[in-house]
C-alpha cells in the first residue's frame, strides 16, 4: 500500500488493518486453501478480514502528514546514500607511489 492510499484512507475515513502475511498464511493453512489464483485469495483475504474484524477488532491506521514526510526523507537519504556508494565504487583506486 502506497502512502497516498493511506491519505485516502484518512480523509474517507476507512478502517485499516496491517496482516502480517505470515499470520494470513496461517489462517489460509488452517481454512485448507492452497489456491494460488488472485481471485481465491481476494475471497480468502476477505473471510480473513470477517475473522479478525469479529475476534481482534480492525484498528484505524493513522499516519500523519509529518510521518509521511518523514518516510519520504528517508527515501531520499537512502537513494543519496546508495548513489555515494556507487560513485564511490567507480572511483579508481589510488596506489602509493613508494610501493
């Protein structure tokens, strides 16, 4: 889910719920669905929801606008970082002039 998803969410006011997908694996597993279609799993995923929805409660996710600059800075170091990295590996390397 990208961030603007998650804006979208906020302002329509729709409730979230972050699955691990090892925790949606172990629900498939014990509904006996080793289905590999995106429509089986679309079901799946749904009965999945219905379940926690009645056992655990969906949970809103709010992700403010500082937090999604934030992420969106980290981005960038990262890429910046990984640019220094690569440039760095290009550069020749020098060898003394005593050896």
């Amino acid at each position: 889910m990208c961030y603007s998803d998650v804006s979208v969410q906020q302002n329509g006011k729709i409730a979230v719920h972050r699955a691990h997908p090892n925790r949606a694996y172990a629900f498939a597993k014990a509904c006996n669905h080793f289905a590999k279609t995106d429509k089986l799993d679309a079901k799946l995923l749904e009965k999945y929801v219905e379940f926690i929805a009645k056992n655990d409660g969906v949970k809103e996710c709010m992700v403010s606008q500082k937090q999604e600059e934030l992420k969106e800075l980290r981005a960038i170091e990262r890429s910046l970082s990984d640019m220094q990295t690569s440039a760095a590996c290009r550069m020749p390397q020098e060898k003394p002039e005593n050896i």
